[in-house]
C-alpha cells in the first residue's frame, strides 16, 4: 500500500523545486553558464558547551529588616520607599519620654552610689588614724607592762600598780584590735559601695542605650525598599519597621538540581538572562554554594553575584545557564541556510562543482553558526554565503 504525502507539504516541496530549478543554467546556445563564485565551506563537527540552566530570584547581597528595640509611639517617618539613605541617617522617631526617665532614675542611683563611696572612704581614713593611735597606746601600755613587770619580780611595786598596769596593757591591746577591725570593716563596706556604683553605672549605659533606639537610624548606606510604619503606630521590640537594601551589589539565587550541582564550581562565570528588562544577559559570577539540598525540592541554592553596573531590583526573576559540559555537533554556517515556506535548506557543492538543493533540519545556532540535525554528512562543501546569486544546478566557483 502506497504512503500518502500530505498534500500542503508536497505543493511546498514543489514549489521550492521550481523556484530553485532542477539543471545547470545554459545560454541560450546551449553551452553552460558562467559560474557563479560565492564563498564555499565545509560541514564541520563543532565543540560546544552543553548549557544547564537554572531560575531564580534577583535579591541584595546585603538586606537589613530594622525593627523597633523599645515600647513607644512613633513621632517621625523620615523615609519613604525608593529613597536612599546614608549609615547613621535618622529613618524613624520613636517617643523617648518613658526611657528619658528611665535614664534619670539612673543617674540618680549612680550619683547616691558614689555619694555612699565617698563616705566610705572618709570613714576608712577615720578608722586607719583610730587604727594608728590604738596600735601606738597599745605599744605604751605594753612598753610600761614590761617594766612594772620586771620591778615587780624584784618586788620593788606593789601589787596593786602591777595589776592597774597590766589591765592597761590588755585594755590598749582590746583597743587596738577594735580599731583594726573597724578598718576591715570599712574597707568591707568600701567595696559594696563600689559595687553599687558599677551597678548604676551598668544601669545608666542600659538607658543610656535604650534612649539611643529611640532614633533608629540607618546602618549602612542603601535603599529603603519596603516602609511598614506610620506616625502615631505603636513601636514595640521586634516589630520591622524599615527594610534597607544594598541599592548597589545584587546576586541572583539559583535552584539548581542536585543532580547538577557537583558540576559548578565557585568563581565560575555563569551567564544570566533577566526576561523582565528586554531579555537583558549578563556575566556573573557563582560566589556560594549552600552546602545542603531542600528536601522538598531536591535542589541547591547557588548564588552569583552581578556586575555592579547591572541595572536590576530585588526580587526579579532570572534564568543562569551554566556550563556542565562538552558535545560535539554538524555545523554550517548561518548564512548558508535560506528558508523557502516552511522548508530550511542549502546548497551542496557535488564533485562536478554543481550546486544541488539539500533539505536539512536544523537545530540551535551557535555564535555565527547552525547546528544541522539531518541532511548533511561531515566534509560536504556548501554554498556559505550569498545563496540568493545560487540556484539548483549552478555552477560554483569557489571563490
């Protein structure tokens, strides 16, 4: 049983044959045509990079989420979404009034703390003078207790001054032994006291520090990308306020399958295609490889930092191709291959110089060239270029 050919396809193939013709062009006497010289070339297996590609999101590489730090009404919004800002520039006024109290019980505490020091102190110079003079009467009423003491073996006292003299001698000794204890006493109390100051000290650098967030300023110089505050909100710790990004370096963040991920190395180039802002490509680089696979999607995250002159925003969609490997393909090229209707073919340069028709299939293009799929074999000569001067069974002068 015969095949049917469709009958759109046969009336292309025949008109494509009738325009290119089907026998050397002749004069009129019969005798052959001038050849026509256009430059030839040589079916060629060509080396190309086999692309991976990946998609991804366009984010900062640097993205701070500012959030309040105490409980107050805002006062002020300075910003608004789309404005740059500079590190330290005030965004937002937060109430301080709370904290501002906060600061003064603070010091007060602080200057009571170094007031009860103080006293501390004097009072343990007043115990070492009372220290040095017991410890002086105590030496006195002992020098005399060895006299007494020697004049009373001799029996040269009576008993009475002997006994008056050694309770002297006991009480000076008492005496001093209070006094020595009053300074370590003092001393004792001296350092609650600078404990006490260390602690309001401490007290005062937290409010202190507390009433520095009443004004939240910016840490880095950037771009405020999202506001979710307004004047009379309530600010509470924790709550985001602000978001500022790096309005300068962006990356794009890449799912890549984990199948692929062995294949890219850091510092590779990789090529990124932005569809949102006219099919925009640009060159970057693969600067980090998370180390572990979403288990839900069985990819990584590979991130490749853009050039600083790309013109891109946070969260913008765009596609890497990565480079994974080498292939090898049948090429022409592109100027070789003409279309006719819904027919691709060139022209194959036979041994007798003669130019046939040969339908081909092709597939991607390749810098200046084409891949052919079908229809050519490795080392046919073609008609390279300028195939509107050629027709089928022109006679080809290299040239």
């Amino acid at each position: 049983m015969r095949r049917l050919v469709p009958y759109a396809a046969l009336l292309a193939l025949t008109g494509f044959l009738a325009g290119c013709g089907s026998s050397p062009v002749t004069h009129e006497s019969g005798s052959p045509a001038v050849a026509v010289q256009v430059p030839v070339a040589a079916v060629q297996r060509q080396s190309i990079f086999v692309p991976y590609e990946a998609v991804g999101t366009i984010r900062a590489k640097m993205t701070s989420t500012i959030q309040g730090k105490i409980l107050g009404h805002v006062l002020a919004v300075n910003v608004r979404e789309g404005d740059r800002v500079e590190p330290g520039e005030v965004l937002v006024e937060i109430d301080s009034r709370e904290v501002d109290a906060q600061v003064r019980r603070a010091e007060s505490a602080l200057r009571e703390a170094q007031e009860m020091r103080h006293d501390t102190e004097k009072m343990i110079q007043a115990a070492l003078h009372t220290q040095d003079a017991a410890e002086a009467g105590n030496e006195l009423a002992a020098a005399a207790f060895r006299r007494y003491t020697a004049l009373a073996e001799k029996q040269a006292v009576s008993r009475q001054v002997f006994d008056e003299a050694e309770a002297r001698s006991k009480g000076a000794a008492a005496e001093a032994a209070r006094a020595a204890e009053m300074v370590l006493s003092s001393r004792a109390k001296l350092g609650e006291a600078e404990a006490r100051v260390a602690q309001a000290e401490a007290e005062l650098t937290n409010a202190q520090t507390l009433r520095s967030f009443a004004n939240v300023t910016a840490p880095f110089a950037g771009i405020v990308t999202r506001k979710t505050v307004e004047v009379g909100d309530l600010a509470a710790p924790g709550r985001p306020l602000l978001v500022v990004e790096d309005g300068q370096r962006y990356r794009l963040e890449a799912q890549v399958d984990e199948e692929q991920v062995h294949k890219i190395t850091l510092g590779s180039e990789v090529r990124v295609l932005l569809d949102a802002v006219d099919s925009t490509e640009l060159t970057g680089t693969v600067s980090e490889i998370t180390p572990y696979s979403d288990p839900a999607s069985r990819s990584f995250d590979v991130k490749i930092d853009l050039p600083d002159t790309a013109k891109v925003w946070s969260g913008m969609f765009g596609r890497a191709q990565f480079t994974t490997g080498e292939s090898q393909v049948l090429s022409v090229p592109a100027t070789a291959v003409f279309q006719r209707g819904q027919l691709t073919g060139v022209y194959a340069i036979g041994d007798d110089d003669v130019a046939r028709l040969r339908l081909i299939t092709i597939g991607k293009q390749y810098g200046p060239n084409v891949e052919v799929l079908s229809g050519l074999e490795p080392g046919e000569q073609i008609v390279a270029d300028r195939t509107a001067q050629v027709a089928d069974g022109t006679l080809i002068k290299q040239g």
